[in-house]
C-alpha cells in the first residue's frame, strides 16, 4: 500500500465510522444518483455503510464509483468492517486511477485490497458483504458483488438481477426460501485468501439505472412491490427513500440500503478542476479531499542520478515512495540525523561549530513533506 493510500484510506474509514442518524436519505445531483440507509425495526446498529465517490484518472477523465458494505452479523466489528471495506476500496480506486486506464483492474485490485485489509485487521473473526459500480471516464461501467449484497439493472417495467449470492442457495439458483444453512456466505471481504471475485461488464445498450442493494432491502424481491416500486419511482432520491420504507413498513428485520445511479448519464457536473481532489458522498453529508498525485521524476535525475555516499545509506531509504527522486531521499537521510557514535567515544567532528547547530541547519534544508489536505463541507439537508 502506498503512503498516499493508506492515509486516503485511514481519513475515509474514519469518516464513514462518524457519529449520525440512524436513516439518511442523499441526491448525488451531479450524477444522477442517491443513497439511502434505515436500520430497520430489529437491530440496535445500522452496520450498513454506503457512498459515492468521485474523482479523474491519469487522463483527466471523471470517474465515478458507488458502493455498499453491509457487516456480517454474529461476527466481530461488522460496522468497522463495513467502513474499512468501503474506505479500502475508495482509496484503491483512486490511486489505481492515477497508474492506469484500465478501469476494470482498478475495480478488480480494490475488491482484492479490501479483503486483504479487513483480514488483516480481524483475521477472518469479521467481514462484511460489498457491491460496487463503476463508471470510467471511457463510458464502459463495471460491477462486482463479494457476499449476498446485490447488483440490479433495471430498465422500465424489466428489473434484472445481474449479481449472484455467495451463498449455497444463490450458486445453486434457488430463492430466499431455501432455508438458513443454505442461505450463508461462502465468502466475504475479510476472508482471507483465495477469494473469488469478478468484475463484471454492464451492458450499456439497456440503460436504465443500476441498484445496489444489501439483504434488508432486496429480501422483498420475492413480492411484486419490489419492482413495482421502482418501476413507478423514476426520480432516484424518491426510489431509494420508498425501498428503504418498504423495507421497514414490512419488519424491518435487518439494516437496509440501497443506491441508485443512472446509465449513461454525464458525471462531470460541477466537478471541481483540482489536481488530486476527490468527492465522496454518502447518507449523511459529503466529503472532499485532496491527495498528492504520484511524480514523475525529473530530466536531471533521470539522466544522472546522484550517488548515494554508502556510509549514509540505509535499509529505511531503499525503498522510495512513487514519484520519489533520489535527491528527496537523500534529503530525507539528512533530516534523520548524523550516524550513531559508538558508546563513549564522542564525535570530533565539527569543533567550530556544535553537532547541534548543525543539525538544526539540516532540519531547516529539510523540504516539505506533501500533506493529506482534508476540507468538510457543511452537511447539507
């Protein structure tokens, strides 16, 4: 994990763990989409987590990507699973943005990370499902579901699943009905290696508009209300908010979330002209950051790098971060100080002036080190 990720990630997991309402409803004007969460009628915590983030590839290209997480109940810390889920996701995607244009892949590595996140930090005792979409600055848009969370394109009267269960039930093909021991995950984010995830094409020719869904939602779908809903629901904020009601107005066993974006609608509206900046969107309010984009290194180190004097160099330097030039790590190996003296034999080095003026000297030549640059923005209603 890259430096530039791993604080994207920390900033997002913990923004997506903040304190809120138990429900929420979102628009995402600027690309046809919103969100909705409900905890329902049983459960004491909404362990859901859904958002929409937004950025540009290496290209400049706007990208776009929706996804939901919902935590493995009877497991530990499903709603920190959830967050780390998204959070891991987001912040691969948008440093794989930054590397490639093959839209599918950063899809792909992002799912992948955030299994290898969430094991790493609970070792397969917790997880949580995930769905995601995602539409690339070329028009093709992408899917993957890990879990019973589902994928949806609809389109008119016609409602189609497009994802298929981890469940015994769901590779066999057959309905909710099919009994407990049948209905449970064969795998989740946070199982650990191997896990089997494929990112899908969505086929741009039907249209429409495409739902995520967790379990608290889509176990209606058995009734004629679930399609007739959205059948009836064009506009995305209403579509959502009546799922997540329907949802509860029938028990509410279970948290509920879904999110709705359309098909082929632009995502550049009112997009900020910031190098880095990425927006994120979920129930409750919305988040920007700006992160540092990688560098490529310059003509004079490219042409002659200078040496590293070997009494100087050290395993902590080997490696440079992407972007780094060997002129920033030897400055990074001036700001860590003169090399360590053995026990009592002081340094002669340097009798005019102190060895801690001259550290100091060092600190000063020290160049600034690119920060995480967060700003939140009101919430708004």
């Amino acid at each position: 994990m890259s430096l530039g990720r791993s604080h994207l990630q920390i900033q997002l997991t913990a923004w997506l763990m903040r304190r809120t309402a138990t429900s929420g409803v979102r628009r995402v004007a600027p690309i046809s989409a919103a969100l909705a969460t409900e905890v329902g009628e049983v459960r004491g915590e909404n362990q859901d987590r859904i958002a929409i983030a937004r950025g540009r590839d290496r290209l400049g290209r706007p990208f776009a990507i929706a996804a939901l997480a919902d935590g493995i109940g009877g497991m530990r810390q499903g709603a920190e699973c959830a967050a780390l889920s998204l959070g891991s996701l987001f912040a691969s995607v948008v440093h794989e943005a930054t590397l490639s244009i093959d839209s599918r892949q950063w899809l792909l590595r992002g799912v992948h990370g955030a299994n290898d996140d969430v094991h790493a930090k609970l070792h397969g005792e917790g997880g949580s499902t995930l769905a995601a979409v995602l539409i690339a600055g070329d028009g093709s848009t992408h899917w993957v579901s890990v879990g019973d969370s589902r994928v949806y394109q609809a389109n008119g009267s016609k409602l189609r699943q497009l994802s298929t269960d981890d469940t015994i039930a769901g590779q066999l093909g057959r309905g909710g009905d099919a009994g407990f021991e049948q209905s449970k995950l064969i795998q989740f984010i946070g199982i650990g290696k191997p896990l089997e995830a494929s990112v899908s094409n969505l086929d741009l020719h039907i249209g429409g508009a495409v739902f995520l869904t967790t379990d608290g939602v889509h176990f209606l779908d058995s009734t004629p209300w679930f399609s007739q809903l959205i059948k009836h629901a064009a506009d995305p904020g209403i579509c959502v908010r009546r799922l997540v009601e329907l949802s509860k107005w029938c028990g509410g066993p279970d948290n509920a979330s879904a999110a709705m974006v359309a098909v082929g609608g632009a995502i550049d509206d009112g997009m900020p002209h910031i190098d880095g900046c990425v927006e994120i969107w979920d129930p409750f309010g919305e988040l920007q950051v700006i992160v540092e984009l990688p560098r490529l290194p310059t003509a004079p180190a490219l042409i002659a790098p200078a040496p590293i004097a070997p009494q100087i160099a050290s395993p902590s330097i080997s490696k440079l971060s992407s972007g780094e030039t060997p002129q920033a790590a030897k400055s990074y190996q001036e700001s860590a100080g003169p090399t360590p003296q053995k026990k009592g034999r002081p340094s002669r080095k340097g009798k005019g002036a102190p060895v801690r003026d001259q550290q100091v000297e060092k600190a000063k030549a020290k160049p600034d080190v690119p920060q995480l640059l967060i700003e939140f923005p009101n919430k708004t209603s």
